[in-house]
C-alpha cells in the first residue's frame, strides 16, 4: 500500500496548507549590505518569528498506541478534507440549544447518504427554531433540562402513579412481591416464556429480581438446542423497578431469536428505574449503578467471534454479552429484530461486575436493522449510557445524560445510523477516561465486520476530564455530520494501531486504493461534514 507518510503528506499539503497559510507568521532574512574598507560587513539578521501553532490543533489530542501517534496534523487534515467544518468555535450552545454561528452554521443533507436520515437546515441535535422532540418523554436532572413537560429524573416517578398501592392482583405472568410508597410490586418471571404482555397499572411496578431472560438462546442462525423464543411487552405508561433488597445483580436480557416490546408515547414513557427511585429525594444528580439494565442480545454480524477459525459475520460467529456470563450475541442476520423500544426512560443503571467487564443503561450485542429504538434517554448509567457490539441496529432520538463512561460506545463490527442525539455528561464530572463517543475495535484493526458507524444531528457536551470528546480509534470508517461538540478538553482524539498492511489504519486510503486490499472492507479515512467544534472551554 501507499506509505502512510505520504498519504500524510498529500493531505497536509493539499488541503491542511490551506488552513494553516494564515498562521504563518515567519519574516524574511534581511539582504547583505554594502562593502567597508573592502570587507563585505553582513546587516544583522532578524530573528524570525515563529510560526505560530495553529489555533485548530487545540482540537486534537494524541495518544500513541503500539508505538504509533496520529499528530494533530494528520487528524487536521481528515477534518479539513471535509466540508464546513469550524474548528475554533466558540459558544455554541444556551444548555443544549444552538446560539451564535452554530445556529446558523450550514448543515449536510445526510438523508443523501442513507434514507434513514431525515434532512435538516440545522447542526446539532435540536432545530433552535421550536424544536421539542425532546419533552415529556424525558426526565429533567442539573445535567440536562429538558423543560417544564418533563419531570425530574430524581424524583418519584409520575407514571402509573396513584395514592395508595394498587387493590387488584398482580398482573398474570408476574407474582406478588409486597409494596413499596404507593406501588405494588409485580415480580417478573426469571425466565418469560412464550408472548407475556403487561398492562400500565395505577399502583403497580413491575419488578425485575436477578437476571431475567426473555425466551432461551436460539442461536445465530436459529438452531440452538432448546432454544425458544419469546416476547415480553410493556404497555405505554408502565414502570419496571429493580429489586433494591436482593444481593443479586438485576438486570433484564432478551436472548437471540426473542423480543422486547416496550413502546411508550411522548405522554406515557415507558420508565425502567431502580426501586430506591421509589423513595422520594433518596436519588440525586450523583446516584447511579443502582441495577443493571437492559441487554438486547440479536443475530446480526459482528468481528469478535470467540472462537478461532471462524470469520466475522458468520452464522456461528458470537460472542458473550459483557456482564452476563452467558447470554450469545452475534450471528449472520443483518435485519434480525430484538424488537421495539420508543418512548423509554432507563435510569440509576450500570453495574461493574469486574475491570472491564460491565452492564450498561442499554447494551446492544448484534442487534439487526430490524429492531426499533427511538426516542431513548439512558440517565445517570456508572458505565456507558448505550453501548453497541456489532450488529446493524439504528438508533434515532436519544438522550444520554450523566453517564460515568462513555456516552455512546460502540465496537466490534457495528454498521449503523445514528441521528438526533444529545449526550451530556453530568455537571460534577464523569470518570477521567469518560467520552461522550468511544469508538473501538478492540486493537483488531482489520477485523470484519468492520465498524462503519455514520452519526448525523448529534450535540455533545463534554465536561469529563478525559483525553477528548470523542475518541476514534483504528478499524472505524465513522462519517460525523451536522454535530456540535462542546468540551472542556480536545475534540477529537484519533488513536491507529498497526494493520495487517503496516499503515495506520484510522486514517489510510479506502480499499482499493494502492495495495490496500478491499476484503478489509476498507472505506478511507473518517468523515466530518458541518461539524461545529469548541474545544477546551471554548
């Protein structure tokens, strides 16, 4: 393949030139003067001025990986080979709001690159012109106001609300477990089995007590033995409780070939929350890891198999979900659906089982392009708010705030569209290695499935004191447009390990191209169209 030094240099000196000619602020030497006593006597040479360090780099962070760094130069030119791209900017946001240039910033049509994005006029996350996607459904906490419609998130929640417990029976399917304030708590079955669907109850929480599987593992391709699929459904308006007596870890899975249904409405959000959340002013802007969330484990293609001689992306190509010990994900099924969540609250959630080993808000182990998830708000996960392990899933409206970790994580493999997401971490600061998007592969660099991540309309607020906003390492081919990035560190922190070809794999030249061979699925350097930065309190 083309070296990397001289890709490098290609792009510096085609399009980074450009930007950096109007930092140069270098003198010219003086001329000789004239002849004394027949002895040329040389003028004085100036001391030229240094040229100073482009304001842009601000923006980047680097960090050397296997004994290989992507200087700030080189990330300069990935971004300057975009499009309206602003690298100095300065206030952009009123909470999570655009003002100043970000609000009149150009925006990319990104419905070009895939129907799945809708086109907009606008960067960022919200349309500053009356947008409120974003209310009722959501809970309010000093991390992010969502307005006077939302409740906050500390607070009890106000759906299935009533003064007293319910009278009635628990719901078939669930068993009694006692009361708790105002609610009756509804045990949900260790394992649902076949189609279980719950009714929104005045007085009822629906509690989740250890591990709950939705249906058994059937497998990749569907021939798991003993395998059977299930559905469990929440109706709009319903709340899920924790367990806050038990020593288990609580936490709901829905294995391979199984469903989750939970499809509030901007009225009646579905809340998954933990039983102390129950009790008034018990939770507040630093509670989290209270349960542990929910995993929805599918059948589409991922690059970390776990077992050696199998290629990423085949049927039997799985691996275990993080956390659960067990619980397969991973498959060849592209559009395999996990189901449908719309209008979901998942808070206090995110559990360290050990170093590196974790439940999320909401995990995504190779779910397909066939599962539903839109209008989301993970808040206050002590881990990453969503994490994606492969899979082809699409994610749309999302509200991620108060994560201890990363925002949004993504790994091994994952193909997806994002659109219209606000990430916020929380005011007092998450941990020191907490982005707002971690993008990995886990050192594989030319693994596939290769990740191919595109994200359009996305608004991040960083206050971590991390190495960078966002983080993209080697083996992710990632578009970003029409975003806004506010931090308190570096933007953009671009990390390549070294590749089955030699080269830095962030940031090389698509398959093709050279010698890079295309069965690495190989689509070039990462893209930046209409993306505002403020960085390092800017």
């Amino acid at each position: 393949m083309a070296s990397f030094t001289r890709i490098s240099l290609a792009l510096l000196t085609g399009t980074a030139a450009l930007a950096l000619a109007a930092c140069d602020g270098a003198d010219g030497v003086a001329s000789p003067g004239g002849v004394i006593g027949g002895a040329p006597t040389p003028t004085p040479t100036s001391t030229p001025t240094p040229t100073p360090t482009p304001a842009a780099i601000a923006a980047f962070a680097e960090t050397a990986q296997s004994g290989i760094t992507v200087t700030r130069d080189e990330q300069l030119a990935v971004v300057n080979a975009g499009t309206n791209n602003v690298l100095t900017g300065v206030n952009p946001l009123n909470g999570f709001l655009p003002i100043g240039a970000a609000a009149t910033a150009t925006a990319f049509n990104a419905s070009t690159i895939n129907p799945f994005f809708v086109a907009t006029s606008y960067i960022g996350a919200v349309n500053p012109a009356g947008d409120t996607w974003y209310q009722g459904w959501t809970c309010n906490s000093s991390t992010a106001n969502f307005g006077s419609t939302s409740t906050a998130c500390s607070s009890v929640p106000t759906i299935a609300a009533a003064n007293t417990p319910a009278a009635t029976a628990c719901p078939a399917g669930t068993t009694a477990g006692g009361t708790n304030t105002n609610y009756r708590l509804c045990i949900l079955p260790a394992l649902v089995s076949g189609n279980l669907s719950l009714p929104a109850v005045a007085g009822v929480a629906y509690q989740i007590n250890g591990r709950v599987d939705v249906g058994v593992d059937t497998g990749g391709d569907g021939t798991a033995a003993g395998g059977a699929v299930a559905t469990l459904t929440f109706a709009a308006g319903s709340l899920i409780v924790s367990n806050s007596s038990d020593a288990a870890n609580d936490y709901l899975v829905v294995n391979r070939g199984s469903k989750l249904n939970a499809i509030g409405t901007a009225t009646a959000p579905i809340v998954f929350t933990s039983q102390q959340n129950l009790n008034s002013a018990s939770n507040g802007d630093a509670t989290q890891g209270q349960w542990g969330g929910i995993i929805l484990a599918g059948k589409a293609q991922i690059s970390n198999c776990n077992s050696t001689g199998v290629a990423g992306g085949a049927a039997n190509c799985q691996n275990v979900v993080e956390g659960t010990g067990n619980a397969l994900y991973g498959g060849a099924t592209a559009a395999d659906s996990s189901g449908t969540m719309q209008f979901v609250q998942i808070r206090y959630s995110g559990i360290a089982i050990s170093e590196g080993n974790e439940l999320q808000g909401l995990t995504l182990g190779g779910t397909g392009s066939g599962t539903t998830l839109d209008h989301i708000q993970i808040h206050n996960s002590s881990d990453d708010g969503i994490e994606i392990f492969g899979g082809r899933s699409n994610l749309k409206y999302l509200a991620i705030t108060g994560a201890d970790d990363d925002g949004l994580d993504t790994d091994v493999g994952w193909q997806g569209l994002v659109q219209f997401a606000i990430v916020a971490q929380k005011v007092s600061g998450a941990t020191t290695d907490s982005f707002s998007t971690e993008i990995d592969s886990n050192g594989n660099e030319d693994f596939i499935p290769r990740q191919k991540g595109k994200l359009a309309n996305f608004t991040f607020i960083q206050t971590a004191n991390a190495a960078a906003a966002i983080r993209l390492r080697g083996g992710a081919d990632y578009t970003f447009m029409n975003g806004i990035v506010k931090s308190v560190v570096p933007c953009l922190n671009m990390i390549a390990g070294t590749d089955a070809n030699g080269g830095k794999s962030t940031i090389r030249p698509a398959g093709g191209t050279g010698s890079v061979p295309t069965t690495i699925e190989e689509d070039g350097p990462p893209v930046f169209r209409s993306v505002y930065f403020a960085c390092n309190n800017a």
